[in-house]
C-alpha cells in the first residue's frame, strides 16, 4: 500500500472534519466521528456530504 | 459483460460486488434507485436497458426494489434477483404461501385483518407467538406475545399508531431454537454456505448484536435451504432456518438482497466471488467481452 493523504470534508452536521484515506464511492455511507450522523457521499469530485436519509420500514434484507 | 448494479446505499456488500466484477473486467454501472427514471411506453431520457446484460438488484426498499425490477422487466432486462423473487421474498406472507404450496417445512402462522380477527387468530395458533410485520427487515418491530392481555395491548397500537399495512396481523408460532438460527446462503440451487447465530436475546439477528459463525452444511440443511430457495424463484439468496428442540428444521424466511459482509472470513466461502458467478451465467457470458446475448427490448 502507498501512503496516501487523506481526504478531508466538513460534516454538514457538526462541521468536524471527516477523514477518507481513499476516494469513496457516491451513496458510500460514512459516520462522522465527532457526532455520530450517517452521512451520504453524493458527490465525488469534490467530495461532497449530506445527512443520509433515515432508514425506512420497508427497508431491509 | 455489463451489469447494472441498481442500489440505495453503497454498503460494504456493494462495495465487494463492485470490486469483484471490476477485477474480472465485466463493466459495472452503480445506480442509485433514486435517480432512476422509467416512462411507460419507455421515452427518450429514460435509462437505456440495451447496454446491460444484467441487471444486479441490491436496493434497500422493498417496494422500490419491486417496483423497479418490474418496470426493467418490462423492457427486456434480465434482472438478478428476478422482479418475482423480490417480490415473494420481500413479503413475509407471499414468502410463507410460496414456502407451504412447496412443502416446506415452516412454523405455524396465522393471518388476519383486524384487530378482533387478529387476537382470535393468535390466541387460536397459541403462546407464545411472534408478531411480525409482513414487509420488514433487521428484527424490527418483531413482538414476541406470551399471553392474551399483550395481544390485546400490540393490536391495539398496531391499530392506533401504524399506517396501513399494519392493518395486516401476520404471526408465527414462537420456535424454541436453543439461542441461535441458521442462515444458509443459496446460490443458483447450490447451498454455498452456512451460518449460525447466537445471541442471549430471542431476536438473533446480528443487526441486533447476535454473534455468527461457520456452520458446516448437512444433508437435511442443505434440502430445506434448496427447497426454500426453490419455492421464491431461486437466484440469489438467504434463507433463514429454526432448529426445533425437537430436531425439526423450519424455515422463517428468505431474504432477496442478503448481507455477507461478516459471512466471508466466518465461513471462508467468497461469497461475492459466487454471486457474480451467478450473474455471469444469467448473462450468458461467462467469458470477459463475450458478446452480450440478443433480445428483444421494448426501448424506443
Ligand atoms: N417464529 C419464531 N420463533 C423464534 N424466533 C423467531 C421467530 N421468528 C423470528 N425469530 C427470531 O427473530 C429474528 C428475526 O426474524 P425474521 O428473520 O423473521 O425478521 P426480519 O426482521 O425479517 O430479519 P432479517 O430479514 O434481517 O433476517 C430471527 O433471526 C429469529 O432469531
Ligand atoms: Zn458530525
């Protein structure tokens, strides 16, 4: 592995900075690690984030 | 070949599925359902079926799934799991129709359509009973009744605080299964693997913090798992089984769009590595840049 640098944004929630070592994938779902959101990749250049929508209760398996 | 991966979230499952049919060199096009848009008759600015020789449904939503699947059918897509299995696998109630007119083994359930009808039906079937919605995943909103009076009291706010569908009672007989169930994975009529789930809590899914691991297939799992997987449609899926203290294999349900993600390492099957095996062969190319097969689409 390469070192690579890390990708950072701001969590549309709390505004901490959210770290991605590698270029994600759009609808990838990240937590953020100051405050716990869900958050959506919708975006991949740049990187932009939103809060992922809540699960559903038709969601499942 | 090329394959529509039609998802909502991009898990890890997505992830590894994408991966595996990358380093294969099969073309792969991740789609969110939400951006799709499909016209009857089909227009022009709608997704275009022809590139793809498979369709690869990993869609969270029961309905949107189901939806989809039927519309991309319509038009000529050959679509993995087909729009009949989501359908049967994402309804508790189809699933048990398909499962009994099989002869599969299953616990005793019972349905009803009010809230009167659903207390006579689940003090008729006996306690305790496992009340569960019909569509609905990750042992949300399950209810174990050990008694007449909680009947009473879960119908009720069934009744008062559910939409629609809760209007629905669906209900199992409570298996004692000694602390786990099995989860087989089925993929084109071959049981891949096996798991098994523990947990000191009734409900033992690992959504809800049941430990897994490697369960060696028998003879009699791997009948009830070919069996079941038969019955829904076969494809691609998980079926999930109940060991009866009496030795009784039954099975509760099968999942459509299974996770894996924790069923890799415990099991040492590739699990993604099978499945694109199976969308491979519903492409009929199972060599890279084979040509894709001709069909008839409805697109305009
Ligand atoms: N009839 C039953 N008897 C005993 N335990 C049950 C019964 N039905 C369900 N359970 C327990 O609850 C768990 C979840 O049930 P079920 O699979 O029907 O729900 P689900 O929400 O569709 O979960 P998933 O689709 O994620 O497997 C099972 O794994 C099992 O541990
Ligand atoms: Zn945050």
């Amino acid at each position: 592995m390469t070192q690579q640098t890390a990708l950072t944004v701001p969590c549309p929630e709390c505004a901490a900075d959210v770290a991605f070592a590698e270029a994600p994938m759009e609808s990838e779902i990240v937590p953020c690690g100051d405050c716990g959101a869900d958050l959506e990749v919708r975006g991949t250049s740049p990187i932009t984030l939103e809060t992922a929508p809540e699960v559903e209760e038709d969601w499942g398996e | 070949m090329n394959v529509l991966l039609l998802h909502a979230r991009v898990r890890v499952e997505e992830k590894l599925l994408h991966a595996e049919l990358t380093r294969r060199g099969h073309g792969t096009t991740m789609l969110a359902v939400d951006d799709l848009v499909l016209s009857l008759p089909p227009r022009d600015g709608d997704l275009d079926v022809r590139p793809f020789d498979v369709v690869f449904d990993r869609c969270l939503s029961h309905s949107k799934a189901q939806a989809a699947l039927a519309l991309l059918e319509g038009r000529g897509a050959r679509c993995v799991n087909r729009a009949e299995v989501a359908r049967v696998c994402g309804d508790k109630i189809a699933t048990n129709v398909a499962l009994v007119n099989a002869d599969v083994p299953v616990p005793a359930a019972t349905c009803a359509f009010s809230r009167e009808a659903g207390v006579t039906a689940i003090e008729r079937l006996g306690y305790p009973a496992v009340l569960k919605p019909p569509v609905g995943s990750w042992g949300r909103l399950l209810a174990k009744l050990n008694d007449r009076d909680a009947t009473e009291a879960v119908l009720e706010h069934k009744e008062t605080l559910g939409g629609p569908h809760h209007g629905i009672v669906y209900a199992q007989q409570y298996v004692e299964k000694d602390g786990r169930d099995i989860r087989a994975f089925v993929v084109d009529d071959d049981v891949i693997c096996a798991i098994e789930r523990r947990s000191p809590h009734w409900i033992t899914n690992t959504a809800r913090g049941a430990r897994a691991s490697g369960l060696t297939v028998g003879p009699a799992l791997e009948r009830i798992s070919r069996a079941a997987a038969r019955a829904v449609g076969g494809g691609i899926v998980a079926v999930d089984v109940f060991e009866a203290a009496d030795g009784a294999l039954l099975v509760g349900e099968v999942n459509a769009t299974m996770e894996f993600r924790n069923s890799i390492e415990t099991t040492g099957v590739d699990i993604p590595a099978r499945i694109v095996d199976a969308l491979e062969r519903a492409a009929g190319a199972d060599e890279v840049g084979a040509p894709a097969r001709a069909r008839e689409v409805g697109h305009a």
